[in-house]
C-alpha cells in the first residue's frame, strides 16, 4: 500500500478481519505505535491522561497506558464505562495487574496532564452523545492541554467529516492502516489537528484496492526544455466577463498564464475592455453572437459569465466542441438549470471539469448545500458519475472525483483562501494545465494543489490567513510552480 492511499470503511474493515485470521495482534501494534508517537515527543516522567472507552479504540489506549507506564511515565487513566470488546477487557485487567487503577471520570482535583490521549470512541460512531458521555469529551477539551486523538478524534465520523453534537478537538490524530478523509475535510479540517498515519507494519498484500488517495500531485508537472517556444505551452481561452463581472474573467486570464499556458484569450460579454492594464499581453476580444472564438487548447467558461441568454449560448455552443472544456460559477449554475445541457455535457467525448462550491454543486443535485456537507464525497462522487466529468468539489479538504468514483483528497490551503476571486483564479489554473497536455484527473488536481499551497505560503509570511487577496495569489502560483519544477522528480 502506498502511504497516501485511501481505503473506504467496508475495505478497512476486511482488512482488520484478514489481519486477525493471519494472528495479527492490531490492537498491541496499534498501542506500540502510540507510545513510540508520545516517546517521540515527551520524556519520562511526564504525565499523561489516558481516557479511554469500551470498544476497540479503548483497548488501544489501555494498552497503550500500559506500555507507557513500564517505559516510566506517570499515567492516568480514565474509564467511564466498563469495556464491552474481549480485547478490551483483558488490556482492562492487564493494567489493573500492573497496578494502575482507573477512574471513572475527572470530578475533583485531577493533576494536570501534559497530555491526553483520546481513546474514547473510534471509527465505527454514528450517534450523538449523552451524559455523561458529553461532558467527559468537553472535560478534556477544557484542560487545554494537547490532545492525541487515536484513530479519530471522538465523535468525528472520519468519512464523512461532520461532528456529533460535541467532539474532541485534538492538536495531533495518529490514524491506523489508512488515511480516513473526514480527518481533512469539513468539521475534521478543524477536529483533527496534525494527523499522521501509523500503518501497523500490516504486510502489503493485506490491503484492498484502495478508493482513493491524497492529493500530492507534484510530480505531474512537465519538465521545460530549454529549447521552447510558446506553443509548446497551450493556449487558453477564458469565456466571461459580464458588465460588472470582468475581473473575474481578468483574474482567471492571469492565472493562466502564472500557470504556464502559453497564449491566453479572453473571450468577454462587456466590450469596454480592449487592454488589461495590468496584464497587456491578454488578448481580449468582445463576445458576439457571430464571433469566431480563438483556436484553445482548452477553455474556461463562467467566470464573471452572468446567466443571461448570451451566456447560455456560449456554453451550448462550448459544450458541444471538442475542447477540453472547464465549467465554473455561473457556467454551473447555468447547467444546473437546464436538463438538456446536462444531458449533453455527459455525452461529450472530450474532457470536462466543473469546479463547484457546495451551494453550486447543491443547484446541480436539486438538494441543500447542508445535503452535500453531510456527505461531500457520496455528493462529488455522484456529480462525476452523472455528468461524466471531472468534479472539484470546493471546500475544506477540497475533492477531485473522476467519473467511476476514485477521488484524490487535498490537504493544502486554508481560510487565507476564503476570498472573492479565488476560483476565478482556480479556474485560470487548471485550464492552464489542461493546456499543456495534462489529462483533466490530474490537471484539476495540481491545480487545487498549488492553489491551496499558495494559501500556505502566504499564511506563513504574513503569521496570519487574513489579506490575502485573489490578484496577490496569481504570482505566488508561477513561484510554486518554479519551485517544484527545480526539485528532480524521480
């Protein structure tokens, strides 16, 4: 298995069972690795809090509290309910062997921790909590004291990303066998803190095929020649830019070419403007009915695009060449509203992506945008699936979905990205790359990725998310893609 594979819970779960019928202790090598996590980070004779629960992901905490405790750290453990798990009730009396007495909550004086362990409950949670349950899990959050969450931060459903009605928020989650994507995504991005893999030096032809992965696409960029000219690059065309809209368009133009496209044109519905300032090497032209679009290597349609009967002309007319062809903001919400360019967008040979937010992917579902965050991947999985095409579900832990289901997971970016303007500048991006000959999957994924690393990058200079806006982002993208292509690939 690859490290940043992903595995659905059903593939997970088979793996744990041909793990056991092979003699593999999970739940030793599970404690294992969480007391070489803590040794890694604390010296003995720190003190740390085990809480631990009845099932599964309480055993690895009791065992864990007892290897901690022989390898000399001062452990408590806490307990509320009596283990329900075989395994789980013998580490129970393994630890009680060894003298170590739990206790079955925090009332009173409690010597404060340098850290907790959070054992509670893993991945198999599906309901909210009830007392007391609730008030041990907001206990530990209020001692203010990192958190190492084991598997899953306690009522965080790791698949899908939403919390129970109250839920550990761990600095650190060390996650078992494979990366779960509600750690990234949603409630998880704030829940899970800094979350590291521990595979359990499971052998390799144990795991099932994987159905996902996360997104690390940095190795997809092309070398430059030293012998190059600008067609070697592609040309894009940007279609949009309604009266009061043109920045939009503007903003995905530049990003095109921060992204390495080679010409760009911009295609606008108000004709006011002949030159970018800012950018002169733009080739705009006004849209007519008549126009003769540029040739492209591929084409964004829908920043600044409006919704009004021009528009719908453009992305019939698009929809039907055979360009490879991105759909975003109002290009989607066009498409939401009429089955017939649906129907023909699934059809199209050449390639598609279509970049929404959860309230255009909701338009395009006839749902609530609170129907796709309860479950963005099942959402983005049956938009891909529907509509033939590549889907950039936007968001938190950001998802890009092929058309059977397999989907890459992005960790990079943050709130520095919450901003009017930044998918105009996504979109720009990502038709740069499918100009250059990247198949759409991949295209759309180095693209959420760099964007979301730029965010980055400007967090850690400026100490902070705040101010970063969308023109300032589209140079921070040439510079990381600068970079990455001086880093030999092997």
């Amino acid at each position: 298995m690859r490290a940043n594979e992903i595995l659905s819970l059903a593939a997970l779960r088979r793996l744990e069972q041909d793990a056991a019928a092979r003699g593999l202790d999970l739940m030793a090598r599970a404690a294992r690795a969480t007391a070489d996590w803590v040794a890694a980070r604390l010296a003995p004779p720190a003190r740390v809090l085990v809480a631990a629960g009845p099932g599964n992901n309480g055993g690895d905490a009791l065992q864990a509290a007892m290897l901690l405790h022989h390898r000399g750290y001062q452990v408590d453990v806490l307990l509320p309910a009596a283990p329900t798990s075989p395994a789980t009730q013998a580490a129970l009396q393994a630890l009680l062997a060894a003298g170590r007495q739990p206790v079955p909550s925090l009332a009173g004086e409690h010597p404060r921790p340098e850290l907790v362990i959070d054992g509670l409950f893993g991945i198999g949670l599906a309901r909210d909590f009830a007392s007391p349950w609730r008030d041990t899990i907001r206990q530990l959050n209020a001692l203010a004291v990192p958190i190492l969450a084991l598997d899953t931060p306690s009522g965080l459903d790791p698949y899908r990303g939403i919390m129970a009605n109250v839920a550990i928020r761990a600095s650190h989650t060390l996650t078992f066998l494979s990366h779960k994507p509600g750690l990234y995504m949603a409630a998880g991005a704030d829940l899970a803190g800094g979350v590291e893999l521990a595979t359990l030096d499971c052998p390799a032809e144990l795991f099932p095929a994987a159905e996902g992965e996360l997104n690390r696409p940095l190795a997809l960029l092309p070398p430059r020649a030293n012998d190059s000219h600008k067609g070697r690059f592609g040309s894009v065309l940007v279609i949009g830019g309604a009266p009061g809209m043109l920045g939009a368009a503007l903003l995905a133009g530049r990003a095109a070419y921060a992204g390495g496209a080679g010409k760009v044109h911009l295609a606008t519905l108000d004709d006011r403007l002949a030159v970018d300032p800012a950018a002169p090497e733009l080739m705009i032209q006004p849209l007519e009915p008549a126009t003769t679009l540029p040739a492209a290597d591929a084409v964004a349609i829908g920043p600044g695009l409006g919704q009004g009967s021009a528009a719908r002309h453009w992305l019939d007319r698009l929809i039907g060449d055979a360009v490879p062809l991105l759909l975003d903001a109002d290009a989607l919400n066009l498409l939401a509203s009429d089955s017939r360019l649906q129907q023909a967008l699934g059809q199209r040979q050449a390639p598609a992506v279509l970049t929404p937010h959860p309230a255009e992917a909701a338009r395009l579902l006839a749902c609530r945008t609170q129907d796709i965050q309860q479950d963005r991947l099942c959402a983005a999985r049956e938009l891909a699936q529907r509509l033939q095409a590549i889907v950039v579900l936007k968001g938190a832990g950001s998802l890009i979905v092929r058309p059977d289901g397999y989907y890459r997971l992005n960790t990079s970016g943050g709130p520095a990205l919450a901003v009017a303007g930044q998918g105009d500048v996504l979109s720009g991006l990502i038709a740069a790359l499918l100009a250059q000959g990247l198949a759409a999957f991949d295209a759309a994924a180095l693209g959420v990725h760099l964007h979301g690393l730029a965010g980055d990058a400007y967090t850690r200079e400026a100490q902070g998310p705040v101010g970063l806006s969308a023109s300032a982002t589209v140079p921070l993208l040439s510079r990381l893609i600068n970079q990455a292509l001086s880093v030999p690939h092997r």
